[in-house]
C-alpha cells in the first residue's frame, strides 16, 4: 500500500469512528487514560490540523491541546483530513516538515501522523462500542513505522508512551498495533454505555 493511501484509508476509518460518536458517550472513559471521549475527540480533531498545516507550511494558530470542536466533529475531522493528504500529494516525502515549532524528515512526520490517528481511531471506537475498522495490513505497515520511530526511552512513568503490552503468539496486526502503544488490545473501559456493548 503506497504512503498516500495508507494515509488516506486510516483517516477516513478515524472520521467515520468520529463519526459515530453519539452525545451521550461524550463522558465515556478510553483505553487513553488521559482522556474521556470528548477530550479525545478533540485532541484528535486538534492535532489533525496540526498537522495539516505542517504539511502545507503553514504554522497551526494556537495549541492543539486547547482545541474544542464545533457542533460537527467529523466534519472538522474530513476538512483536514482532506487537506493533509492534499499535502502530501503535493509535497512528497523528502525534505523536512514543521510541527509544532520545530522541523523533522518528513517521513517521521508521516509515520507519526498513521501512528497517531490508527491508535485513537481504534481509542475512540473501544470507547463507544463501534467496531474497530481498521484492515491488517494497515495495522501491519503502521506498526512497522511505530516500532522504526519510538524507541524505549520515551516509555514508562512520566514519558509520553507506555510500555508495549505483550500479547499472545499469533495475536492480529491491530492487536500487536495496539499492544505495541501501551493498550490492552482485549480491554474495554468501564460504562461503555447502554449500546456499546
């Protein structure tokens, strides 16, 4: 699968999940400790045009992290969807790309970017009850980029990634995808809601 429609096939998954996000689940818990559903949303959202104006050399106005969504995430969420795979059309692979105030090789970008909205997608979908979208060989070319890019320093307390959850032998791509960012791929947090069984 080619890095644009790897992109491409992730993000639409990740804006359907957000999608499908009812009212109701908004206080729900996530496998994302820090974030109940509505924050998540929104940190989701938020960063999304993070990177989107990277991408196009742009600075993105404000911090991701203050981001409050409008009356239509998703919709938010495919506008810049739709402008960050535009980007990268556009711009390629080589070179460098800022995010958030400093400049990286733009593939480390891109590999954060999968690695990021493929993890939050699957989140958000364990936290309302939908199902996990995502295709093994997404989850494979994913985890390939996630295991070249976060070295074990950056894991553990006080660290931005927890420690990679073991799973079983012969455990699915989207497993090992998820066990890898620290999740229990088997778990689901506590008041899922009346549907979301």
């Amino acid at each position: 699968m080619g890095n644009v429609d790897l992109l491409s096939s992730v993000l639409a998954k990740t804006g359907d999940v957000v999608e499908g996000v009812r009212t109701d689940q908004l206080g729900l818990p996530t496998p994302c400790d820090t974030y109940d559903v509505e924050a998540l949303v929104n940190h989701i959202v938020g960063w999304l045009q993070v990177f989107e104006a990277g991408r196009h050399d742009r600075s993105y106005e404000g911090d991701a992290k203050d981001y409050r969504c409008g009356a239509d995430p998703a919709g938010e969420f495919r506008s810049a969807a739709a402008g960050l795979v535009a980007g990268w059309e556009e711009h390629g692979f080589d070179g460098q790309v800022g995010v958030t105030g400093g400049k990286m090789p733009a593939e480390q970008v891109f590999s954060m970017t999968v690695i990021e909205f493929l993890t939050h997608g699957w989140d958000l979908a364990v936290a309302t009850g939908q199902p996990v979208p995502f295709t093994e060989q997404e989850a494979e070319e994913v985890l390939a980029r996630a295991e070249a890019t976060l070295p074990p320093k950056f894991r553990g307390e006080g660290m931005p990634f927890a420690p990679i959850v073991p799973v079983a032998e012969g455990a699915s791509a989207v497993d090992r995808m998820v066990a890898f960012m620290g999740r229990e791929p088997g778990a689901r947090p506590e008041s899922s809601g009346p549907e979301s069984s």
